[in-house]
C-alpha cells in the first residue's frame, strides 16, 4: 500500500466517514473510541450493532483502527467509522460452516437501508466486504442514490479463485449505477502476488483494484487478533486509502477519488490493465504524488520545468522558491521551483570554428565593396555562411563575409549585412580590424545564435568617425540544459541598435558605444517556462575600446557595463535589473618571423554581476475557494559564483602557399560555473587558397 507519504502529509481520515456494512462493531473495543460514529446503527432487526461474528470488527479495524504506538492500525486511523449491522437475525454464529465458510447472511432489504443510512450520514466511502451470484435490484438502486451523491463504494471480488468477480460486484462496470464510483477489491499477498483463491479482474477489469488481503491482523468480536484472509479484507484497505485522500484533498470528487487511485495503481502482471490484476496493486505513495499536467497555483498554463539559465548567469545560486502547484486533479503540493532550474553547461567553442568549410569570396567596383563566404552544400551547389576571418583576413581584406558597403559621397558610406553582426558590419565602415581569436573575447551578448541582417551607415569627419547600427537576429535556447544535440532547440527573436563614436590620435584609436538590446522571449539567453511568466527583456550595453598601434605592435582593450530590464508576463509575471560587465585586453606583434603575426588575449565574456528577478510565488491555497490566498515575494538571484576567464594565444604564417594558424587557450570557470574543471585546448588550421 505504501501509505507513510499520506501519514507524511498528515493524511489520517480525520473527519472523513466510512460507513461498513457488515456484521456490526465489538462495542468493548478501544479501537473506535470516540469515533464510532452515533450515526451507527443496526439495519438488519438484531436490536444491536455488537458483533457476534467478527468479520465486521476486522473489516472496520483494516479499514480505521486506532493508532496507538503498538502492534497494527488501520489504515485511516482518524476517520469516523459508521457501523451498520446488516445479518440477518440468527444467521451469525461466530463459527464457519462444514465447508469452513462464514454462516452469516444478509438480506437484500438490510443492504438497502444500510447504504441509504450511510448516505444520509454523511459516509465518503461505503464499504461492502459480502459477496453473491448478483446485486438485487433494491440495493443497486441505493447504491445508485449513494453515488449520485458522490459517495464511494468498495466491493469486495470474491475467494473462490474464479476468472470474473463475483456477480454482486459487475455492477462496477454500469455506469448508470456507479458513475465510475465503485471499486471490485481483489486480494494480493505481501508480494503482490494474487491468490489463488482470489477471483481475478476477469472481462472487464476497469474498476478492479488490489490490496493485500493475505493474513491481515485484525481483531475479532472478543479483542483477540487474528490473521484473516481474502478480498473482504482488501475492500477496506481501498476505503481507508479513499478516506486519506478525501481528508487530505478536499477537492476530489468521488469519480476523482476513484480515478486516481486506478490511475496510480502499480502495475502487476502483463504491462497494463489485464485479466488478472487489473489495474493493479494499491499504492498510496503514488497517488500523493502529483498526478497529470502541473501548474503553478493561481496560473493556467501547464508547466514542466521553469526556467533553463544562460551562461552569463553560470552557477547562479538560487535561494529557496517555495510555491503550491496544481496537478491535474487540481490537487494543491508544496514544490521547490529552485530545483527545477537548469543551467546551461558550457560550450565546447572549437567544435563550430574547426569545421567550417567555407571560402571567403569579395569583390570592389568602385564605391561598392561585396564580400560573402561560399561553403559547398551538395555536388554544384554553393550556400552563403557566416565568416570566421583569420587574422592575416583581417588585416588585408576590407569586407566582411555576407556583407554590401557603398559610399555615398567621401565622407559617408553605408551597408548591410546577411547573417552577420552590426559590429563587424560597423567595423568594416570604419577600416578597422581586431585580431582573429578563437575563443578568448568579450563582445558576445551572452546567448547562442547570431544576426540575420544588418544595417548600418557612418559619417566621417577628419579624425572622428559616428556610425548608427541595427541588425535583427535569433537567440538558440537549448530544450535541454544537458543533451541539446538530442532535445534541440528553441528560437526566438532579438532586435539591437547601437551608436558609436570613434576617434584617431595618431596611433591610437578610441571607441565608445552605446546599444540597446531587445530579446522577445529570453533574458540574456535565459528561457523561463510559460506558467512562471514568458520572458523578455530590454538590455543596454555601453562599450568603451582603444588600440594603439606602435610598428610591427598594436594593444588593443575593451570594457563593457550592462544593465537588463527583465520582465516576466504572462504566468506569474515578475521583474528585476541585471548588472553585467565584459573586458579584453591584448597584444600582438606581426613580423616577428617574417610574414607571421602573433598574439596573447585574456578576456571575462558577458556575465552578471549583480541583480536578479523578484516573483511574488503562491504559498497558501484555499480548497473551498479554489483559490490562491497568500502570495510570497522572493528574489531569484541570477549573479553567478564563478567567473569565467579566458586567455587565449594564437600564431599565424604563411605555409607552402596557405596559412597555417594555431591557437591555444585555456578557460577558468567555464561558462561561470565555478565547481566545473579548467578547460583547455589547441587548434591547428590550415588554409590553402586556389
């Protein structure tokens, strides 16, 4: 049964009514005490409820004994329990027959009126541990009346090893009668094996449910334990574990009730509902555990994780975000959302660089400059790349890859780009080239992906230089934190404006510039599932850059402040600021042997170094309003513990016609998360044009 996570959450049957329609109760037993209810009573002309057989002091013991420390307890300990004596007068002798069976009979009339007693007493679960050929037509019309007031019903299936329940209990499987509120009880041992007196699911195994019902301690009339046998003591195991989750989900409806304990059942036998079993063994562990699609308590948008992080966020370490969820039966739980949040492992970065195959093409007709890479798709066929320029690319070729520059009079020039940045696109207006590493940078945005198209155009005086650019572009969110090349990846938009300002002092160049960065549906990257709120955010970027030029040397630098605006809508809804920062520094030297160049970078790429999202998050719900009434404010930090750190060298000369370049870089905390090892590594490259 596996009831301790019920007793966990503090599911006894308290306040819950199980009738037990049987051969009454042992009134000198302290196993009921104050919980017998006084709704109790003899339907069946003894003038007593006091148990002369036994059979119902187990059964209603199985079901609600007390807990006391010592020995055995039912199953609902707390719940109230409505005896109903219902054998007929004389028939109980307290001794089995000469076949070993139990001499007790019932009526069809008695049977009646103890369900209709039941009902009015206000039972959640009826329990009908008695078995016959079929179900009289008066008591199938009370057990009607029972379910149309949503009560539940528990049939035991019968010990004699038959292939279908007994006929008493087929009226499960009319719906008219039962509204999917009646369970056939069938019995299991310790190892959910069934009997082999026990009467299997048969043709229609629907509502057959399982217990134990294999030498079960229980008292009997006089106080005495015994270990009794067979479905009768299975049904009321099926009644106490409704009773817990009529207590601990106030919500459920009967059907509900019935559904979920089927639903949950730990499957047995062939794999699926079968002839034997059923649907299965009962298993409370399941059914207080969440059910069905979850939502956050106070959203209607399903959820199945909350948020994935972006390597600007690295290891994030995130408080404790208590909040109620709902599950499909809307069934309120306690979950810690901070569990549920992914961080994105590092990239692997010179897996992309390595592999391109692509041929960098570019041609000049006087004011109008073209430059695209060609890479081979299938025999005949070209398609149009991104450009990973070499350093020996940049310091001779004026173009970038994809990309259309014009002048427009000699100070003035424009472009556009396809599938490149308005950063390149800019510096190729201004003239001006940065070493080409692999690894080791600081004007990334934070996020995989990259631009569509860009535009941009530059105003030229002397020695100052003002360039307006936008481009629009995609962020790759990865489905899985873990196993991208196997969950994929999620798209979606980001729009970005800058403008820059440049200036020459002799052989220095500064730079400053300002951008503004919107991301449709993530926040630095960062995706958050639909009921915590859809991401968006508004980040701006001020940059400031210099290079100095001395000879066969140049030293170059860069900074970056950040400060994001992200909003959460549409779920929960929430809010917060960001602070991010970048820099780089480096230095190179062209001719140091011959025609090569050679270079040292360590960089900090994007990352937050303060600030974070504030939700208001449900932590208190109300059954009997179906609604959330107390909302927590808590503060999801996003500034990681590591810092990740790059330093990168790279060499570079010509080689038997081409160019030869290798890299070498070694990375602190990848992608900031600190409890994860150095990475290094090398790449060689060689380029042969023809």
């Amino acid at each position: 049964m596996n009831a301790l996570v019920a007793y966990q959450r503090a599911a006894t049957g308290a306040g819950i009514g199980i009738a037990v329609i049987d051969t009454g109760i042992d009134l000198q037993s302290e196993e009921f005490g104050n919980r017998l209810s006084t709704a109790s009573a003899d339907v069946g002309g003894n003038g007593t409820i006091d148990d002369v057989d036994g059979h119902g002091t187990a059964v209603a013991f199985t079901a609600a004994g007390r807990r006391n420390g010592t020995g055995t307890h039912g199953v609902a300990f707390d719940a109230t329990v409505i005896a109903l004596r219902s054998d007929r007068p004389g028939t109980c002798t307290g001794e089995p027959d000469a076949n070993g069976d139990d001499t007790c009979r019932f009526d069809s009339d008695a049977l009646a009126r103890g369900i209709d007693t039941a009902r009015t007493a206000g039972a959640r679960v009826i329990n009908l541990s008695l078995g016959s050929t079929s179900m009289p037509q008066s008591v199938q019309q009370a057990l009607s009346r029972a379910t149309q007031a949503g009560i539940v019903v528990i049939l035991s299936a019968g010990n004699d090893g038959a292939a279908d329940p007994d006929g008493f209990a087929a009226v499960a499987d009319d719906a008219s009668v039962s509204r999917n509120q009646v369970i056939i009880a069938g019995w299991v041992d310790h190892t959910d094996r069934i009997d082999d007196d026990a009467n299997r699911a048969g043709s229609n195994p629907t509502h057959y449910l399982a217990a134990v019902g294999t030498r079960v301690a229980a008292p009997d009339q006089n106080g005495t334990v015994q270990l009794w046998s067979g479905s009768s003591f299975a049904a009321p195991q099926i009644a106490g574990a409704v009773a817990l989750l009529a207590q601990a989900f106030p919500n459920l409806t009967g059907a509900q009730i019935v559904d979920l304990l089927l639903t949950t059942a730990r499957d047995v036998g062939q794999t699926g509902t079968d002839s034997v079993y059923g649907r299965g063994v009962l298993d409370l562990t399941r059914a207080f555990q969440p059910v069905g699609t979850t939502s956050i308590a106070g959203t209607r948008l399903a959820t199945s994780g909350t948020a994935a992080l972006s390597a600007p966020m690295g290891d994030a370490a995130i408080a404790p975000m208590g909040a109620v969820i709902l599950d499909g039966y809307g069934r309120a739980f306690a979950a810690e959302l901070a569990q549920t949040i992914q961080r994105t492992g590092p990239l692997r970065p010179l897996g992309g660089t390595l592999l391109s195959s692509g041929r960098h093409v570019g041609f000049a007709a006087g004011a109008t400059a073209v430059s695209l890479t060609l890479s081979p798709t299938r025999p005949g066929g070209v398609a149009t790349e991104r450009l990973n320029l070499s350093q020996r690319d940049a310091v001779t070729a004026r173009a970038l890859a994809g990309t259309v520059t014009q002048r427009l009079g000699r100070t003035l020039s424009f472009g556009i780009g396809l599938s490149q940045g308005s950063a390149g696109l800019s510096a190729q207006l201004a003239g001006s080239a940065e070493p080409a590493f692999m690894i080791a940078s600081a004007d990334g945005l934070g996020f995989e992906g990259g631009a569509r198209s860009s535009t941009a155009v530059r105003q030229q005086w002397d020695a100052v230089g003002l360039t307006m650019a936008v481009e629009n572009g995609r962020v790759l969110s990865r489905r899985d934190a873990y196993l991208p090349a196997i969950a994929g990846w999620q798209r979606s938009g980001f729009d970005r404006v800058s403008l820059g300002l440049d200036r020459a002092f002799g052989p220095v160049t500064a730079r400053f510039t300002g951008s503004r960065l919107i991301e449709d549906a993530t926040v630095l990257g960062a995706r958050f599932d639909p009921s915590f709120g859809g991401a968006s955010a508004t980040s701006w970027f001020l940059d400031a850059g210099a290079r100095l030029t001395a000879g066969a040397w140049t030293f170059g630098g860069t900074m970056r402040s950040g400060w994001t605006r992200a909003s959460l809508h549409g779920g929960l809804g929430g809010g917060g600021l960001l602070r991010t920062s970048a820099y780089s520094a480096d230095v190179g030297r062209t001719g140091l042997f011959g025609g090569d160049s050679i270079g040292l970078r360590i960089a900090q790429p994007l990352r937050v170094s303060a600030g974070g999202i504030d939700l208001a998050l449900p932590t208190f719900y109300d059954y009997a309003g179906s609604a959330v009434t107390a909302w927590t404010p808590q503060r999801m930090t996003l500034a990681p513990s590591g810092r990740e750190v790059d330093i990168e060298a790279r060499y570079s000369r010509p080689f038997a016609g081409g160019d030869l370049q290798a890299n070498l870089y070694w990375r602190r905390d990848p992608g900031n998360i600190a409890a994860l090892p150095d990475d290094q590594g090398i790449a060689l490259r060689y380029a042969l044009v023809f």
